[in-house]
C-alpha cells in the first residue's frame, strides 16, 4: 500500500491556467482520508506554495512541504524547517560571475533578503509574479562569502539558457545540484539537495519505505524523485527524459493526471 505521493506543482498538481481540478482536489482529499500523506514539492517558495496549500487543506502543523526543490523541508503552518541544504553567497557570486560569462540572468533566493537579482529581467519578474513575492536588485559582490543563500538560478530566453547549459563546466555538476525546471530556469543547489533526497529524508521521518511512495513531475527537477519512489510517474505533458525514468505515465496536467494516478493506485487499488 502507498503511504506517501510527493506531487510537483507547475505542470503536474496546476493545470495550465494554474488552477488545481475539482477532481485532483477530490482525489488528493481522498487519500488523505485513508491515511495517505501528501506533499507537494516544488521549486517554489513556500510562500509561492500557500494558496495551493490552504485550497488543498494541507495548511497545518502535521503538513510538510518541500520547498525550493526540496532544500528545505518544513512544516507549513510554522514553517519550522526540518532539513535544510543550502548555497553560501560564495556560490552566489561564483555562479553569477559564470552566468555574466555565458550571456544569462540570474537570480537567488535569500533567506534574509528575499529573492535577489543582478538586473531586472522578464524571467526573475515572472518568478516573483507566479510567487507573490518582490525581487530585488542586488550586486552579488556584495554579499558575504558566508551569508546563507538558499538556491541560485540562471534565467533566460529558452534558446540562450539552452546555448548556455551546453557550456556549463562539467565540475559544476559535481560542485552543485543542477536541474532545469523550465525551458527559461536552470537551478543550481546545494549537492545534497534536490526532490529526491528530500522526500526520502520526510519519508524515512515518517517511517514509510521507498517501495510505498508515489512521486509524480514532469520536468528535469522532479528526475530525482522520481528515480527514488517505489513508483515514480510522469506526467503525459513531460519532457521525454522524465518520461523515460518513469516507471508510469499518467494524462497531462489539463486531463486530471494526479487524479487518475491517485485514484488507480491508491483509491481503487
């Protein structure tokens, strides 16, 4: 019996008007009722996740969230974190200093200073909007070696961050997490951090096996989780290489593909 579903956000649990269906909301409501914990994990803030959260009620102290590709795991109504992995200001300004070489934007999340910009640019002002959250222009070189940064993205047009992946170093994928969670996002964190570490880690707090997890993405950033789960699905709207990973493939985020997951597996299983 699966104990936990860990369901990504944008392109996966949100259709692409950014709503969440009255039938993945029934499903999820559903499982829960059975005794089925469910997390959404996303590249998010969790400010960017409380909407979602509240609508789906999974806004208590017993709910878990994985924010910010699961480099922090928190409780939502405190938001006490229970497993954070993070970048220094150090790699901020290292990663800037190679995004300013290969022709990109780039942005970071602070815990002290919110969400942080070189430059003002279309791509940091749609993360900002899609969070309800305000950026701020900063010079990287200001920041502290060790000031606590929580995650780093490049962000461009899809084309130039397409150019600019092509040439990223190959040390910087042993140096940090790199995962594209859209055609215009490259995300760069902590090496220990990404969605499958973090599921794993709320799993094994909850006491829940692998082999009883359910995670469901569509994009690069959910592969880790994906790969981890007793049974990792992607959605019908996914790239190809998430959908290679897969052991399952669902119907797009528009045809109610959590819903039908959760109600095969779980409810009718």
């Amino acid at each position: 019996m699966y104990k936990l579903v860990a369901l990504d956000m944008d392109g996966t649990l949100l259709t692409s008007k950014k709503a969440i269906s009255p039938r993945t909301k029934q499903a999820i409501q559903a499982a829960r009722e059975k005794g089925v914990v469910v997390v959404l994990a996303s590249g998010r803030p969790l400010e960017g996740m409380l909407n979602s959260l509240t609508e789906l009620e999974m806004n208590l102290e017993q709910d878990y969230v994985l924010s910010y590709n699961a480099s922090l795991v928190q409780r939502v109504a405190s938001k006490s974190v229970i497993r954070k992995q993070i970048l220094t200001g150090l790699d901020a300004k290292n990663i800037a200093a190679l995004a300013r070489e290969l022709g990109t934007y780039v942005h970071a999340f602070s815990p002290q200073r919110g969400l942080i910009t070189e430059e003002d640019n279309p791509y940091t002002k749609h993360e900002a909007d899609i969070n309800g959250v305000t950026s701020h222009v900063c010079d990287f070189a200001e920041l502290a070696d060790d000031e606590e940064i929580i995650k780093v993205m490049m962000v461009a047009e899809a084309s130039v961050l397409t150019n600019a992946i092509a040439q990223l170093p190959q040390e910087l994928h042993q140096q940090y997490t790199v995962v594209q969670s859209a055609p215009f996002f490259l995300e760069l964190m902590n090496p220990n951090s990404n969605k499958g570490t973090g599921v794993a880690m709320l799993a094994e707090h909850l006491g829940i096996d692998a082999s009883e997890v359910i995670c469901v993405g569509d994009a690069g950033n959910d592969h880790h989780m994906i790969k981890y789960a007793g049974l990792g699905v992607a959605m019908g709207n996914a790239t190809d290489d998430t959908k290679a990973l897969a052991d399952h493939i669902t119907l797009s985020n528009d045809e109610d593909g959590v819903a039908v997951v959760i109600e095969d597996f779980i409810l009718n299983a």
